[in-house]
C-alpha cells in the first residue's frame, strides 16, 4: 500500500470481548489488516476462531449487551468507524459502505445464480 493507493479499510489491534459470569474474555485479540482499493483480503481459519465475531464488529453488529468494543480502531476510508459513530450513523454506513456476507451461504447467496448476478441484482 502506498500514499497513492491508501487503505479503503483499516483495522488496528481490535479487540472484541464477550461477558461470561460476569468476566470480560477477548475473543478478537490485535486483529490488524487493511484493504486496499480493488484488493481482496479473506479470514481464514478453523471453525471458532472468531472470524465472524472479526467481521460482526467492524460492522457493530455485535448486541451491546454482553460484548464490547474493548480496544483498537476501525478505520473506512479514514473515518473512524470504532469510536464516535451513532447507531443512525453506522446503519448509513452499512449497506452503502461496507457490507458482509453473513456465514450461512443458503441464506445469503442464491446458489442459482453467480455470485456476480446476484451483487447486479442488488445494485438494480
């Protein structure tokens, strides 16, 4: 990534924690990565290795009760997603800037349709 070419997506040392009997447990600890324009980055890993709990918190989708946002930043195209953002904000944000597949593909993707037709689709 280069000054010309800067990060569209940046996350720096988010951590994500989760309430059990009334003690905080990190389930994301110093996630780091960035996405350039045009780049393709995928979370890979072994079932429960908190790849969607990475993705449920860039998008603050995680229940305000029993999880917090415990450290770190979330930056999109330099706008600080992690901190000041109102739930109005971030639901404007969502869908227009950033978005996710969620994890359960019969759900979420058409298996009818190439992936391609169906992002068109959702354009039209």
């Amino acid at each position: 990534m280069t000054q010309d070419d800067p990060a569209v997506l940046e996350i720096r040392e988010l951590r994500t924690e989760f309430r059990i009997r009334k003690q905080w447990h990190a389930a994301v600890r110093g996630v780091s990565l960035s996405v350039a324009r045009n780049e393709t980055v995928a979370l890979v890993g072994e079932s429960g290795n908190s790849k969607s709990v990475t993705a449920l918190s860039i998008l603050k989708l995680l229940p305000s009760a029993g999880s917090r946002h415990a450290g770190g930043h979330i930056l999109l195209a330099g706008r600080d997603l992690s901190t000041s953002l109102s739930e109005t904000q971030m639901s404007q944000v969502r869908g227009n800037d950033i978005a996710m597949i969620f994890q359960e593909p019969m759900t979420s993707l058409n298996p009818t349709m190439t992936v391609g037709d169906q992002i068109v689709e959702a354009v039209r």
